[in-house]
C-alpha cells in the first residue's frame, strides 16, 4: 500500500493571503489556521487527519 503524501500548501509566507480556501475544501477538517509570531494566520496540516487528496493545493489561487 502507497503511503499518503501530505501535501504542501505553502513553501514561502508571501504564497498565501490567509484566504482559507485549502481549509474549506478539506473533506476531513485537517487544516486549520494557525498564526505566526506576527500574528497573520496560515494554514497547517494535521498529518493525522489528512487522507492526501489534493483538494486543499487545488483550491488555492496562488499555485
């Protein structure tokens, strides 16, 4: 069995406006907003929760 593949929503902070569409899409609430030391929110993954469909990376404007 191939093991899931987490996807990365973001690999720099000015790819992300916060918008909360990867959130939105997720069938098994594995993300959720989490802010950073200057308080703008970004979106994590829970490795636990998620079953590595892509709809987050497919709903998101800036890939």
């Amino acid at each position: 069995m191939k093991e899931k593949e987490i996807p990365v929503l973001w690999e720099s902070k000015e790819r992300c406006c916060g918008c909360t569409a990867c959130m939105a899409a997720c069938p098994v609430d594995a993300i959720s907003m989490q802010p950073d030391e200057e308080g703008f929110a970004y979106p994590v993954i829970d490795p636990d929760k998620c079953i590595g469909c892509g709809k987050c990376v497919r709903s998101c404007i800036y890939r």
